[in-house]
C-alpha cells in the first residue's frame, strides 16, 4: 500500500491513460500540475511552520529559565536571613540542587 498523499495521487490518476484516451486532456494536465504544486507549496509552508514553532519554543524555554535563574536568586538572598535555623533545611537542599552547586 502507498502512502502517497491524496493531492498527488488525484493528480497522478488525471494524467493516467485510460482506454480510448491514451493522453490526458489539456484541462487534466493543467488540473493535474496545479495539485502538485498546490501540494508542494502546502509542504514548503507546513515546514516552515514547523521551524518557527520550534524557534518559539525554544525562545519560551529562554524567557522561563531567566525565570527560574531570577526566582532562584531571590529565594537565595531570603535563605540568607534565616540563619542557619532548621525548619529552612529542605529548602535550602532544592536550592542547592536546582543551582547545582553551593549557595
């Protein structure tokens, strides 16, 4: 089984030589281009959509760790005023690990 898209095989099904008909009529050769390249500028544009969501991701993925790295740095200079007391241990354990090194 082919996994042609439809587009492509309607275009090649025009152009195909039937009996008594062994060339496409000029309307089913135009008919049948403009499929193809109909086709072929929807796969330019899915491809270019493609690009410019994982661009936008990947500016998201930016914006949200100069946020994490903000949020981070402000959770440090309120840990430098609990002195050291006991009840701040578990916090100050997942900031160490989300920065991954000393305070």
């Amino acid at each position: 089984m082919t996994t042609q898209p439809e587009a492509l095989r309607l275009a090649d099904e025009l152009t195909e030589a039937i009996s008594g008909y062994p060339d496409p009529t000029d309307l089913e050769s135009k008919a049948a281009a403009e499929l193809r390249r109909l086709h072929a500028e929807n796969e330019a544009l899915r491809s270019e959509l493609r690009i410019e969501q994982t661009i936008s991701f990947r500016v998201q993925m930016q914006q949200y760790a100069a946020q994490r790295d903000e949020l981070l740095e402000a959770l440090i200079s309120l840990m430098y005023w609990d002195n050291g007391r006991s009840e701040f241990d578990r916090a100050r354990e997942v900031i160490l690990r989300v920065k991954g090194g000393a305070l």
